[in-house]
C-alpha cells in the first residue's frame, strides 16, 4: 500500500513483529546486587523502540527469571550484574533454560565484566555481553538484529 501524496509511509515493522507481535524481553538483576540504574536505563531504551519489555526488579533468583521469561513467552532475557557473580548467574539461568527445553530463549545482558569472563560467558551459550559506557543504540540494534527470527542464527 502506498501512502497518500505529501505523506512519507509508515514504517515496515521488524520481521519478528510482522509475523507474532512485538519482541518481548524480560529484563533481569539477578543476585544480591541493588544497583539497578542501568537495567532501568536500558529497559527503558528497548520499551522507547517499540520492544515490549518486563522487568523484574532487584534480588531475582535465577529460577524466578527463568519461570517469568516462560511464562511470559519472551524471546529474550536481559541480565544486569554488578556484583561480580556474573560466571555463576549466568550459568544457572544456561542450565534452568536447558533443563526447561528453553534454550530458543536469546540471553544476553551486561554489567561490570571483566573482558576475560566474556568468552567462557560465550562458551555458557550467552549470545552477548554488551560492557559498561555500550550506547543504548547499539543494545537496541542488536536486539532488533538478534533476537526473534534473528535468533536461529546464533551460536549456542
């Protein structure tokens, strides 16, 4: 359909919400950790681009994110870790989503982590790592990129 004359047309919707709605991201701060000012900053960045997003709040254990990304049929989990246990969350939410045959569920997140963790991070299937000062347009981008029909295209 084209737009009428002096109208620019309405934007294509992304692959995934052409076919099954908005993304759906469940974004998480796992652990003991209270500083969530971040996973704030970028929950709210995916919301402003259209990506429907849940957050959980502080202190979530990760059977809690797990059974909520389930439940509310994410395509994505996003974790916000400070608190240096990032090795450890990590590879309980891996081991919840594998043991739940969830696995289609992308995980990525971000935080303070140290560059060496982020390749034994990779090898956990956690499809990236996006470090401190990492534009919110380039979280928003690989999200729209990687996530939903972009997601078979991923290691892991």
């Amino acid at each position: 359909m084209t737009a009428p004359a002096g109208q620019a047309p309405a934007p294509s919707p992304a692959p995934h919400e052409a076919t099954s709605g908005p993304l759906r991201v469940v974004v998480a701060k796992p652990g003991l950790d209270g500083h969530d000012r971040g996973a704030k900053v970028v929950a709210r960045a995916l919301r402003d681009a259209g990506i429907e997003v849940i957050y959980t709040g502080l202190h979530q254990t990760p059977e809690q994110i797990v059974d909520t990304a389930i439940q509310e049929d994410a395509d994505a989990i996003g974790l916000s870790i400070l608190s240096g246990a990032h090795l450890t969350l990590f590879a309980k939410v891996m081991a919840l989503l594998d043991a739940r045959d969830a696995r289609d569920i992308v995980v990525f997140g971000g935080g303070v982590i140290p560059t060496a963790d982020l390749e034994p991070l990779r090898d956990l299937g956690v499809a990236k790592v996006f470090t401190s000062g990492t534009p919110m347009a380039e979280i928003v981008g690989w999200v729209r990129a990687n996530v939903g029909h972009g997601a078979a295209a991923l290691p892991g």
